[in-house]
C-alpha cells in the first residue's frame, strides 16, 4: 500500500510535469481553463495527501468496523434465526404431549373408574362375608344357649319329678331307687326329644 | 446596486486574494505567490476541503471502527455516503475486491463533493470550476486503473486487457490488435479526459449562469425603480431557484465521478482477469464498454453533462 501511494504520487508528479510544460506561464488572474502548473501541484499533493492519510487513519478503521458490524448483524440474524427454531420445536413438543395427555385423559378416567368400582365391590364382598361369618357366630352362640337351657331344662324336671313321685309314693326312695327311676326318666326322655 | 459590474463573474474565477465581504468593507486579503505562481483562492480551498474531511471523518473513523450501532445524525449522515458509495457504486460495479478499491472512491467522492459545495458559500468557490484541478483528478484516476489493474494481474495481463479477444488467423490478428490496441488504451484515457471536462463543465457553467443572471442587476443601473426593483427580484429569485439545482448538481458530478471510476476500473480489472485466467468466460470484446451498465450510466451522464 505504502508502494502504491509512492507510485500514485510519481506518475501523478510525471503528469502535472507535462501540465506545467504546457502552461504558458502568463500571471494572474489565472483563467478557468488554463492548465496552471502551482495548481496542479496543490491539487495532487492535497488530493494524494488526503487519500494517504484517510487510507492509513480513516478508510481502513472504517472499513473494519463496517465488516465488524455486518458480522455482528449477521450473527444475530443467526442466533435469532436459531432461537426461533429451537422455541418453535419446543413449543411443537409440547403441544404434542399436551395432545398425548389429552387423549391420555379418557383412558385414565376408565381405569379410575374401573378400580374404583373394584375395589367398591371389595369391599362390598368384604362386608358381606363378615355379616355372614358374624351371622353364623351369633347362630352357634344360640345354639349353645339354646342346649344349655333345655338341658337346665331337663334336669330341673327330673328333679321336681323325683320331688312329685316321692311325695305321691308317700315314701322315700333310697337313694339308689332315685338314680335308678332318674336314669330310666332321662333315656325315656331322650328318646322321646330325639324322635 | 449590490454588485459592481464584473465582480460576480470574479467569484467563479481563481485568484491571488480572497474578497471576504467585498461588497461592503472591501476587504482584500492577498496570497502568497510569486509573479502568478503560488498559493491561490482554489488551492486554498483545496486545502480547506481537505481539511475539512479529515475534521469530519478522522473523529468518526474511532467510532465506526468499534463496530457498534450508529447513533445520532452526524454519525449517521456521514456513515451512509460511505455506505452508499460501498454498497450503490463500488460492490456492484467492482465486484467481490470492491474493498481494495473502495478507498480511492471514498476519498474522490468526498473530494469532489466538498470542492463542489464550497461553491455554495458566499465568496469562496468551487475548485472544482478549475479545469487543472479537473485534470489532476482524472490524471489521478487513469493512473489509479492502471495501478490497481497491474498490481493485480501483473503488466503483461494488464497490457493484454486492452486486446479484444479474436477468432481470427494470427497473420489477420496480429495487424488488427496492432490497430486495435491503442484504440482501446486511448480509449481509456479519453473517459478519463471526458471525466476531467464534465466536472469542470457542470462546475463552471453552473456558477457562470448564477453570476449572469446576477449581471442582469448592474445593467439595469439608473433605468428607473420600477424597472430595477423587478429585474433585481427576478433576478434574486432565479438565482435562488437555480442554486438548488446547483446543489443537487454538486452531488450529483461527485457521484458521477466516483461512479464512473468504479465503472472504468471494474471492466479493465475484469479484461485483466479474462486476460490472466484465460477466455473461459464470455468476452466483452472493449474492455471499456462493460456491458449495458455502462451504456445506461453514459446516457445519464450525457444528460447530466447538458444540465446547463
């Protein structure tokens, strides 16, 4: 680059030489279309100068910042080309779950129902096994009262017949008489209940 | 009357002192120069302009250099010729190496454009109106293509871009490219030439016609009220009204200017390259005529360039 200018402002020097060998060399004021040879000069040495000086200070910090700034805007783009890529499958996840928990939903209901109506008749089952067993218990216990008592029953009479048969009798039995008469009592009895 | 005779025309013409106010405190401030040669009015300007863009852009260059948003007008204003003349001239006219380039188009941009500018401040003027000025310029622009195109491909390239690729015999080619050759090189130098004339042209011929219609008024001296307060408000009113032009004009030349560079420069440095790698591409048999572009941009320049 630094050659470059050197070459600018040597054939730039080469062609105001042959501007200035064409000028006449009259004074002032100088014309519009003369061809000045101290103007030629101030035009390239301003015009070379600013070019040297913008291109070293100016155009190349610009240029660089302009490219800074492109790639920045570029990268955004992407970042935020991508972002909304990746917002978009997430949220298209997502409605996919929903539309998988929605049509969950009905399944769910009927296993719900399902077990509670299972376990209602359980329970129901349950409920009525032990009404059973406790029926059954309570029938036994009646049972058993119900022979302790004939069985009072029994004895108390055979007592008040012995009683009344002694008294009829005007004797009194030995008491072998009395066991004896009982037991006969008794196996009548028995045989009478049990027919 | 406000202008003596002749004065207005003075202030389009280069000189060795600079009327600052003349008008009314006759204030001449005399140029260093040695009988006719030294600093005068343009160079100053010159100097001014220069001066002037440094002001403007050194600052703005630390800026833009961090890479961050722009913000505010002046950072804004000045950011988007730079970006205008980046992506609008160089990117499509230079193609992918537009930013090896594109420094040469800022700087004459810019150039042109403040010299053009200074003619709209009252008592300076446009260097620009300088047909020597003009001419470094467009020196500085045949000379620009030249460089670029052979540090680029190397002279024999360079020279070879110039030549029309033909289908012919060698004992046809040989005496055609003989002729054909500096049809093409001079062929280069004369848009350069035509570059120079249509800046200095548009330049000039703007402020002459602005200072003509000012001379109406010192002609019209002593006729009678009626007669001078109607010719003096025409007169002011046309002048306003053409200054504008004028301004859109300023640019434009500069954009034109910068615009054809990139245009000249991208068709040598694409014969160069056809030159370098061969013709497997199609050919523009004139390396300076690069297609319809050019042909559009010639018609609108042409137009332009008869504005006045």
């Amino acid at each position: 680059m630094r050659q470059l200018g050197l070459s600018l402002v040597l054939l730039l020097g080469v062609a105001s030489a042959a501007l200035a060998a064409a000028d006449a060399g009259h004074g002032p004021p100088p014309g519009p279309l003369d061809l000045r040879y101290d103007t030629a000069i101030w035009a390239i040495v301003v015009f070379v100068g600013l070019l040297l000086i913008l291109r070293a200070k100016a155009w190349g910090p610009i240029l660089e910042g302009l490219k800074k700034r492109e790639e920045t805007i570029r990268s955004s783009l992407e970042a935020a080309e991508k972002t909304r890529a990746e917002m978009e499958k997430i949220r298209a996840d997502f409605q996919k779950e929903l539309k998988e928990a929605h049509q969950q939903i009905p399944a769910l209901m009927e296993e719900a129902r399902r077990d509670a109506e299972s376990m209602a008749n359980d329970m129901r089952a349950k409920a009525a096994a032990d009404i059973q067993g406790e029926r059954e218990r309570l029938r036994h216990e009646v049972e058993i009262a119900k022979d302790q008592a004939i069985k009072e029953i029994w004895e108390q009479a055979a007592q008040l017949a012995t009683l009344i048969s002694a008294k009829a009798l005007g004797r009194s039995l030995t008491e072998d008489d009395h066991r004896r008469l009982l037991d006969e009592a008794m196996q009548e009895m028995t045989h009478v209940t049990r027919n | 009357m406000l202008f003596a005779a002749g004065s207005a025309l003075d202030h389009v013409m280069d000189a060795f002192d600079l009327h600052i106010l003349d008008e009314f405190v006759h204030l001449s401030i005399p140029l260093p120069n040695y009988h006719g040669y030294g600093l005068s009015k343009y160079s100053l300007l010159m100097l001014l302009a220069g001066g002037l863009i440094l002001w403007i852009y050194l600052p703005l260059a630390k800026k833009i250099q961090t890479g961050a948003a722009p913000t505010g007008l002046f950072w804004n204003l000045f950011e988007f010729i730079l970006t205008f003349i980046r992506d609008y001239v160089a990117k499509p006219y230079i193609g992918e190496h537009a930013d090896e380039y594109v420094h040469y188009l800022w700087t004459a941009f810019l150039f042109v454009l403040t010299c053009n500018l200074l003619g709209m401040i009252p008592w300076l003027g446009s260097p620009t109106a300088s047909f020597t000025i003009t001419s470094v310029l467009a020196a500085s622009v045949f000379v620009f293509i030249h460089a670029m195109s052979i540090m680029r491909f190397g002279v024999w390239n360079h020279l070879k871009a110039f030549a029309p690729h033909l289908e012919l015999p060698i004992f046809m080619k040989v005496p055609i490219l003989m002729m054909l050759w500096p049809i093409e090189f001079g062929g280069l130098m004369l848009k350069c030439f035509v570059l120079s004339v249509r800046l200095f042209a548009n330049m000039f011929a703007g402020h002459i016609v602005l200072g003509t219609i000012l001379l109406f008024i010192p002609m019209v001296k002593n006729t009678g009220l009626a007669l001078e307060s109607t010719v003096t408000f025409a007169s002011v009113a046309g002048v306003l009204a053409l200054s504008f032009l004028e301004l859109f004009v300023a640019f434009l030349q500069a954009f034109l200017f910068a615009f054809l560079t990139a245009l000249f420069l991208g068709g040598v440095l694409e014969h160069a390259e056809h030159a370098a790698h061969g013709h497997e591409h199609n050919h523009h048999p004139d390396p300076a005529d690069a297609g319809p572009d050019d042909a559009h941009l010639h018609a609108k320049s042409e137009s332009s360039g008869h504005a006045h």
